[in-house]
C-alpha cells in the first residue's frame, strides 16, 4: 500500500508509511525522542518544473485565469513575492511576465541539475 492515496488527495499517511521514531538516525540526532512514539504525520506533496523555474502565466485559453506554481520546493520561500508579481500581472501594473516562467518555456523532461 502506498504511503499516502494522491488519487483521494489523502495527505494522512497510513499502515506502512508511518514508521516510529526508534530509527537509529533519530535517536543519534535526537537521544530525548529515541523511544517516543509518532503521533501524527503528514504528507508535504512536491511540485517541480524542468527548469526548476516557477510557472506564472495566464491559461492558454481562459484569459481571466492564471497559473502561479512550480515551486521546486523551497516555492513557500517566495510566496509573498510571488503572490505580488502575479497580482501585479492580474492588475496589469506588471505588463509582461518573465519569459522563463512561461508555459513555453518549460520542457517536457527535466534540464535541470540538483544537488
């Protein structure tokens, strides 16, 4: 069984997922949790672009929508400014959007080296 359901967008996981905290690892790097139990956990889902770049950019078919993610993880770093690029862009106090967060910049396979 898989760690969390994506197709029930359940982000609780379950049976095998959930592993107590009597990990060798843990308990190395936290000796007061060695014998302490998990009482709760949570599944943090991932988003990535080719580029690793966000995607800000208008539907391409339904002008009065927009699509700002691509985080790569570390996206809840730049929440606040890029909640206000994109409502600069939706106000048309930012005319134009950065060319490489555009949907016609992103691949289909990933260009983008992590480390």
């Amino acid at each position: 069984m898989p760690l969390c359901e994506e197709r029930k967008r359940n982000s609780i996981p379950h049976g095998a997922g959930v592993r107590t905290a009597r990990s060798p690892r843990i308990a190395e790097r936290f000796p007061a949790l060695a014998d302490a139990p998990v009482v709760d956990s949570r599944v943090c889902q991932y988003e990535n672009t080719s580029s690793g770049d966000f995607i800000l950019d208008r539907h391409p078919t339904i002008e009065n929508v927009w699509f700002a993610g691509g985080g790569s993880g570390h996206g809840f770093k730049h929440g606040p400014a890029v909640g206000e690029y994109v409502a600069q862009l939706v106000t048309s106090v930012q005319p134009t959007v950065e060319p490489r967060f555009l949907f016609a910049a992103k691949a289909t396979t990933q260009n983008r080296a992590v480390f």
